[in-house]
C-alpha cells in the first residue's frame, strides 16, 4: 500500500436509497405491532391462557422494537468514502455485472484479514456460526412452545380425554411442518455462505487466487427452470479457481443494484451493491470485471472495497453514491429481472 496514490481522489457520500421510505415503514410497524401486541394482552379469545397472551406480546413488542433500534441509526447517519476521481478509468462501466442465480446478503458477509503469507478477501466466519447459532436459539424454543399451545388446541377441541394423546399429535404436526422448514432454511442459509467467494492476495506479488462458485447454465437457450433453481438453492455449489496476474488488476469498484428476480407479475427487488475486481491487460483494452461481493450492507461495502483498493494499490472506483443510485435506478426500469437468485437477511 502507498500513503499519495498515483491517481486522483475525491470524498463521496454513501447514499442509502429509500432512506426515509423505510424509516417510516420501520415506524408503521413499530405502531402496529406494538398496538396488537397491547390488544393481544387485554383482550385475550375465551379459554386462552392469560399468561400466554402476555407472552404473545412481550415478543411482539421486543421484536418490534429490536427492529426500530438496529435499523434506525444505521439509516440517519452520513458517512463519507474516499474514493477515485471520477475522471480515473473513465472508461469503466458503473452499472452492474448482471449474473443468474446471484445471491444477496443482508449482512456485509467479508471480511479483509492477513495472513502469515497473504492477505484474504473471504466470507466472515463469525457470521455464519452467528446465523446457526439464531436458527438453533429460536428454533429450538419456538418449536417447544409450538408443540405446547398445539397440544392445549388439540387438547381442548380434538382431543379432549387424553393429554398424552394430544402431545403426541402436537409434536408429529411441530416435527412434520415446523421442523421440515426449520431445517430446509438452514440448508439453504448454508449453500447460500458456500457460494461465497474468496480472494487470496498474496504479499509477494504473485498472483491472486479467486475461489468462486460456479454460476449454472440452463441448456441452450431455455430459461432458468424449477429444478435448475433447486439444484442451486439446496445442492452443493461446485467450485472453481482463477489465478489472476496482479498486474492485470486495474481497479476496484463498488457499483449500486436494484436487485430484482421474478417474473413478471411476482417481483422481489432489493437495493444493494455488488463489489467487482477490474482486470484489464492494457489501458486501451477490453475489460472484464469479476463480481467477488453483494450486499445490502452498503457502509461495511464501501469501506471494505476501499480497504482492497488500498492493499492492492489499484483506483477504488465508487458509484454507490446519489448520482450512482439515481441512474441504477432509471436503468433498473427498463431491465428484465433475474429468472433466479436469491436474497439473504
């Protein structure tokens, strides 16, 4: 890394796209749950456990405002980044790379560490065992408490001469559909960290080693299908590895993505951002740029990408700014979405 950059730098804002939109939402419903949590615990239905029903609504309301919380300061502060002027490699695209079966993380999923030999760019370890930690610590409770308020239904309705009977028939029902989709959102939280992509840097100026999963490709011409899609979410995601000559890495960028699978008549958009290696083997050539992150997490992006730029002394090209998402957004309209991907919280 060097201290005066060959390049020309500016200061640009991170802008958080739909800031007040969804501070109001997180508002709204801050309002509505807490209102219901209320209703829930005055105004139980006959015969339900009055503890229960406060219970019902300390989760509602600590739910709700664990929300309003966490989300809220994120979106109120400003934070600026360093970045490359924009007449520095003016050549680049700023829009993004389009890829099928891309996978969006709500949460900054990297992490830049050094190593005895080499700095990595790879996914944060304390995150996963983070979201398996959350599926085990609510799950497991939720499906306890399932499986006792099924038993008092079943119970107090279906089975009214045997509370061992009614036990049984809670938990094979909490089992067969609770446990079923606890486990099927755990795999695909899994397959979702192992797509993930790791740059190895190392510090003798060798070349880099991308380990990248590799995208699938429908047959000929036809469109993404069902069983292309499940193989993706659920089955083991092959790898493959690149070496990269360090000297054809020209640049680092951070572009913005109005992320949008589906079809036509049932859209999922997300607004994230997708951090890119710039390979290039000349100043007049060609460029192909390698998608190594996307997230939601547009703070922990921008920094992150500016930390790589600076190990690898390469121009840090940030569209991610208000002019960035505003022309994402006007290409965004006229763009198809995604027949596959998917989006992590």
């Amino acid at each position: 890394m060097t201290d005066a950059p060959a390049w020309r730098e500016v200061e640009s804002e991170v802008h958080f796209p739909g800031r007040w939109t969804v501070s109001l939402i997180l508002i709204v419903l801050f309002g509505i749950a807490a209102i219901g949590a209320t209703a829930l615990a005055l105004a139980p239905a006959p015969n339900f456990p009055p503890w229960a029903a406060w219970v019902g609504a300390a989760v509602l309301a600590a739910f709700a405002a664990g929300l309003a919380l966490s989300a809220v300061p994120t979106l109120m502060r400003s934070v600026s980044i360093r970045h490359a002027a924009p007449d520095v490699l003016s050549g680049i695209p700023q829009e993004p790379v389009l890829q099928e079966f891309s996978t969006a993380h709500g949460r900054l999923t990297h992490e830049l560490v050094e190593g005895p030999s080499a700095w990595e760019f790879r996914p944060n370890p304390k995150l996963w065992r983070g979201t398996k930690a959350f599926l085990v610590g609510f799950g497991v409770p939720f499906l306890i408490g399932f499986t006792g308020l099924l038993s008092w239904v079943f119970h107090s309705d279906v089975i009214r001469n045997s509370w061992p009977l009614a036990i049984v028939a809670a938990t094979f029902v909490t089992a067969l559909c609770g446990g079923t989709t606890f486990v099927l959102i755990g795999l695909m939280i899994r397959r979702s960290w192992q797509r993930l992509s790791r740059l190895t840097i190392p510090r003798r100026g060798d070349d880099l080693e991308l380990d990248s999963a590799e995208i699938p490709a429908p047959s000929g011409n036809q469109a993404p299908n069902l069983a292309l899609a499940l193989k993706w979410l659920l089955g083991e995601p092959p790898r493959v590895h690149t070496r990269i000559a360090a000297e054809l890495v020209r640049g680092v960028q951070l572009c913005p993505w109005k992320f949008t699978m589906g079809r036509a008549n049932h859209r999922s958009t997300y607004a994230v951002v997708q951090g890119l290696l710039v390979l290039q083997r000349s100043p007049d050539g060609p460029c192909c740029r390698v998608p190594i992150l996307l997230t939601g997490d547009y703070v922990g992006a921008a920094r992150l990408m500016q930390a790589l730029g600076d190990l690898l002394n390469v121009p840090y090209l940030f569209s991610a700014d208000a002019a960035g998402w505003h022309a994402e957004e006007q290409r965004a309209q006229t763009r198809p979405p995604l027949q596959g991907g998917g989006y992590v919280s």
